[in-house]
C-alpha cells in the first residue's frame, strides 16, 4: 500500500447538483490560483434529483476528483458508465462505490459512506448505487483492512506483522478524509460554535458513528443541502496516552441550486493542505480550539483522557439534548431544557434525579403485584404467576383444543392441534433428516465434476454466465421447425448468471459478500442486455428464490425476446399468475426487504428493468418462469426442459456461437 511522503492540497466541493460545466470552472480557477492540487473530492450529490446524467458528457475535470452516492439516486447513464469503465465517468472523475476506502499512487486515504438513513432502509440490502445506507455497507466499510488495524498484505511474514504493529500506533491506523452524505451523530457535542453555526444535525445518521471512531479521519466532509460549519477538531488518543490524531469536521454549503430567498449561498468549497503523517513523524500540535472527542465519553468528571471508555456503536443514550451534555458528567441541581419533563411526576423544572418524589418510588415494594393482578394458575391475587404455589402441579404436554376443532393435518377432532399432530410432528423429522446436497454435488457449483463446463460462456470473480441445459430457445433447424419465434441471438441467448459460491438465494448471501456479488451480476447483465439490443432483442430475467430446496444454488435466468413483444410481457405474467393464483406485491423491493435473507420469492425484472415480486406460500410451479416466456414465444412445446435436451457437441456449437456473440460486450 502507497505511503504519503510529501505534504499534499486537497479541494474539497459541496454538492454541485448536476451543474458539471461550472464545477469544472470553478475548479480550474481555484487550481490556477491555489493549486496545484494533489486531488479534488465532492460531498454531497453530483447530480440533481432526476437528472438524465447527459451532463457528463465531453467534460474533462483539471485534479483527480472523487466523489460517492449522495442522497438522490445516480443516473442510470452515469450508473452505466461506471460498470463499464469499473469508476471513471469522466476524465480525472471517478466514482469511489457506495462505501469503500481508497488508497491513491500517492498514499491518500479516502473513505466514503453515501445515501441518507431510515430505519426501514437500513435492514434492506442496496446495491452499490443505492442512496440508502444499508447494514451491509456499514459491514463492508467497519470491515476495511485500514478500520480493523488488519495487514493490508496477507502474504506478509507474522514476523514483519509484529514488528510493523509495534511500530505502529493505533491512533495513525486511520484514513485521511471520510466523504459522507449524512452527518454522523454527536457532531454537536461539547462544540461550542453549533450553537450559532445555522446547521441541522436532524438527519444525523446513528450506524456512521462507529465509522467514525474506527477511521479515525483526520478530516470529516459532508453536505447535505445548504450551510457551512467548521467544527472545532478533536484528538484521538494513542498507547502513550497522548492524542496523536486530530479531526477536523467541516460541512459544506452546495455550488448547485438556487441562493436561498433574500441571501447567498452558503461556502461550498474548503481547501487545506494534509502533512505526511507517520510513526515516526512528531506528534502534531494541540489545536488551539480543540475540544474532548465527542465519541469518547469519560467515565467520571474527573477522569483523565487515559481512563476514558469509548461508547459502543449507536449508544446514543450516553447523551442527551442533542449531545451538549454527558449524563455522567451532569452537575447536581442543574437545570434542565425546556421541553424537558421528569419521567416521575410529569413536571417540568428539574431532572428524574433531582425529583422530589424518586425516593417514595423507590421505595415501593415490588415484590407484590399491582391492583388488579390475577395468577393465571390459581386466580389469586396475592403473587406473580412465578412465584404460584400451585405452578409445579400445572399439567404438562400439549394444550388441548376447543371443542369442536378439527386438525387440519389428520382430519381428527377435539385432539389436538395442528402444530402437535402425529402427522406433522413425523413430518418435520423426516425433514430435518433428509440429507442437503453440498456443493461437491451441487449442478451449478464449479466445485463439482459433473458440472456442464462446456456450456459456460463467461466467468468472473465472483460469478459466472453459462447456457442452460436445454434452453427454452431452440437452436437446430429440426426443432425451429416445430415452431414459434425464430431466434434472434445466436446461439440462443437463454443464459443462467450464477454466484460462484453457494449459496441459495441472492437474498440470502450475507451482507459482507453480497455488494461484490450483486455489482457483477449486474455488471454482466447490463453487458447482456446491450449484446441483445444488438440482435433486436431485449432481456427478461427471473428467479426462483427457495431456501428450502433441496441442494438450492441461487441463480438468475435471463431470455431474449423480440423487442416488439417488450410492452407485452407484463401483462403475460399477470394473466398467468391469475391463472395460478398468484398475486404480485405492490412494492416489490419493500416486500423483498421485509422477508429479508429468510424470504422465499419469485421475482421477475421486465425488459424495462420494472420488477415483479410474488412472495411464495404453498406449492410453486417451478416452471412457471419458463411457461410464460414459451407461451408468448409460441415455444408451448419446450417448456420442460427436460424435452429440449441436445448432444453434448450440439451444446458446444451453441456455446461458442453465443460466446462469440458476446465477447464484444464483456471484456
């Protein structure tokens, strides 16, 4: 990993807003004036809410410039642009990913978190493009090599480990900037300037907190609408008990949009220069407005620096009012904020520790239930169920039913219900005994021999692209004879894009793995999709997400139809699913979200890249994919696949000529 050796400028820029051609104006004045400058970094968002990204076109930034997702969603052509080059939109422009950390040729350190927080959006699983921060970007940026104090180098020796640790202090185990679209919380804490900076700390968001005490950034930058604020730095304290390690936390106001009514915009750039720092560089000096780290809470008043305690991620009840003061740290008799009312008697004027009626509370006796307790076994008064009695005498086993109900399992009534029947209880055994296929057995794992290898056409590092054995379009001039639509792609087209590891839904991948996984899985089907259109066809994928399974390796099957019947398969797969009993969630991706690595699903991404989601209960026709498709392709006769099997030569043929076909879209 690249050292810094020399001091290097850094320009940092608030949200443009999709306004790029003054963005470049503006920093190729400032470089002229101040520069040169080592690198250029945008918080906030890049783009407009809406915009088309046709503003990137032909533009070529003066610095290296970096930025991440802020609040609004990218642009799908600038989202494009990104899988295809693996970053740079635009000369010297490069998008960092959704949360990452990057290294620069001249030892930079940059990290980023994007997207706003919601509770709801938090437990969902995005995609590298996401504005949403999700658990599993905050797992894959705490998990950063440079966050953990972790080799960045595996293959280095235990002993040049140990003597680089001992060498080391934790404090310079950190990153120099940390780009962010939302403000981490306690910012405000123990700041004297907040008061009067104008700036909302509203839409602080609770996961970033840990980021922050793990990288340690030596500068904090964020934008998140209008408002400049320059926090007053804080240090991070190494093994002498010294802060080797200062913050500086700066938010920047937005070079795009419209001047607020009746003022001008708030300050949206901020430049500084950052020192080499390393273990053998002197400590830097104590800024003179510094304040105590507002992420490390001192266990008593008096405690020194050295004995303080960090708090654990998300302990937001180790501050109150907004972080201005520790709970610890409260002076006796003070008085409390307007809004505030004792928790005890309801009235305002003093904390719950101060309360005048906290010492009757805590002396009522609790071991007595209150007015109106009933022991659920004897239906006496005078104690908890717990304490009962009569407790050990309570019948054991199985509850009996009401009468007059039937168990729906074994048809016999008043006995017992469903969940205790015979029949199920057997049931769920034989379950639990049937034997899972691993992947040495597994059709799609590569792990496995007997792997059809010859039909693959495309791996990558965490996936691969293979033609399906019998695939729905027909290939040889015999079975187009029998009918339906020619084929437009040779070879067919019908691939399947599998994650090289096991696992037996997309959703069900854990969060450390899934970003890496779903960004080249997406990657080949957008290279798919383009070698299509090149053909006059279009994309439809699905996905039969089953955990319980027996031997489930999670995949998506992707077919091309004729561009024409584009607007038509909606409404095939509606129709179809009424047919079956199916019904469709209005909002596809809350309802994935909601099920979570557990859910059990059958998702449909149409040719217009608009998602279909049936949330599977019962019995699922597993063909059911492949049925509709066929039935709008006039392939009735190949919906099995088994029906439409091939020799292993007609196979090859029909893998080399899509292969061939491919190529020029996925290098």
């Amino acid at each position: 990993m690249a050292q810094q050796t020399e001091p290097l400028k850094i320009l940092s820029i608030g949200s443009p807003l999709s306004e790029l051609t003054t963005l470049v104006s503006k920093i190729t004045a400032i470089n002229t004036k101040h520069g040169p400058f080592d690198a250029c970094v945008i918080v906030g968002d890049l783009f407009k809410e809406g915009s088309d990204g046709k503003e990137i076109g032909g533009l070529e930034f003066p610095v290296p410039t970096y930025f991440t997702v802020g609040q609004y969603p990218l642009p799908q052509l600038v989202k494009e642009q990104i899988i295809k080059t693996g970053g740079e939109v635009a000369n010297n422009l490069v998008y960092l990913g959704k949360s990452s950390v990057l290294t620069t040729a001249q030892g930079l350190k940059i990290a980023c978190v994007g997207g706003s927080f919601t509770e709801e959006g938090y437990d969902t699983i995005g995609d590298q493009f996401s504005p949403v921060i999700s658990k599993d970007s905050i797992s894959a940026i705490l998990s950063h090599p440079i966050l953990t104090g972790a080799t960045a180098n595996p293959s280095e020796s235990l002993a040049s480990a140990k003597q680089e640790a001992s060498a080391l202090p934790s404090a310079f185990q950190g990153v120099d900037l940390l780009l962010l679209s939302s403000p981490s919380p306690h910012l405000s804490t123990l700041s004297p300037s907040y008061a009067s900076s104008g700036v909302s700390l509203a839409q602080s968001a609770p996961p970033l907190e840990e980021v922050v005490r793990r990288a340690k950034p030596r500068y904090l930058l964020w934008g998140d609408g209008e408002g400049f604020w320059e926090r007053e730095p804080w240090g991070w304290t190494g093994p002498t008990g010294k802060e080797e390690r200062w913050t500086r936390a700066v938010k920047l106001g937005a070079l795009g949009g419209e001047a607020p009514t009746g003022g001008k915009k708030a300050r949206w750039f901020y430049a500084f220069t950052l020192p080499p720092q390393t273990a053998t560089s002197p400590l830097p000096a104590k800024p003179a407005n510094a304040t105590p780290n507002p992420y490390v809470m001192p266990s008593t008043p008096s405690s020194s620096s050295t004995s303080s305690r960090k708090r654990g991620p998300l302990e937001d009840q180790n501050y109150i009012f907004g972080g201005q003061q520790a709970k610890k740290g409260r002076t006796e008799g003070a008085v409390p904020p307007d809004n505030y009312v004792c928790k005890i008697c309801a009235q305002p004027g003093h904390f719950i520790t101060d309360c005048p009626q906290k010492s009757n509370r805590e002396a009522k006796d609790h071991s007595k239930p209150p007015q109106g307790y009933v022991c659920k076994i004897c239906q006496s008064p005078d104690h908890f169920i717990k304490d009962c009695p009569q407790k050990d005498d309570k019948p054991r086993g199985p509850k009996q039913p009401p009468q007059g109900y039937v168990c729906r399992a074994c048809g016999i009534p008043d006995a017992h219900y469903i969940k205790d029947c015979p029949v199920v209880l057997e049931r769920e055994e034989a379950k639990s005994k049937r034997k899972e296929l691993g992947p040495a057995e597994c059709w799609f794992c590569l792990s496995n021999p007997k792997v059809t290898k010859h039909l693959i056409v495309a791996i990558g590092s965490e996936t691969y692209v293979t033609l399906p054995r019998g695939q729905l379009i027909p290939t040889l001039p015999k079975h187009i004879a029998q009918g339906g639509q020619k084929p437009l792609v040779p070879g067919g087209g019908h691939v399947l894009i599998i994650p090289i590891a096991h696992h037996p839904t997309l959703l069900s991948i854990p969060a450390e793995d899934a970003m890496s996984i779903i960004s080249e899985l997406e990657s080949f089907k957008s290279s798919l999709k383009a070698c299509y259109a090149s053909y006059g066809a279009v994309p439809v994928s699905f996905e039969i997400g089953r955990l319980s399974g027996r031997g489930g390796h999670a995949h998506i099957q992707i077919i091309p139809i004729p561009q024409e019947l584009a607007d038509k398969v909606e409404e095939s797969f509606i129709k179809a699913g009424e047919a079956q009993g199916l019904d469709w969630e209005l909002e596809p991706e809350r309802a994935l979200a909601k099920v979570g690595q557990q859910g059990n699903y059958f998702k449909v991404e149409l040719p217009d890249g608009k998602k279909m989601v049936h949330l599977l209960k019962g019995n699922f026709d597993l063909q059911f994919g492949r049925m509709v498709l066929g039935s709008l392709l006039g392939y009735h006769h190949r919906i099995d696949w088994k029906e439409c099997s091939q020799s292993e030569g007609e196979d090859k043929e029909d893998a080399q000529k899509f292969k061939k076909a491919f190529a020029p879209f996925h290098s």
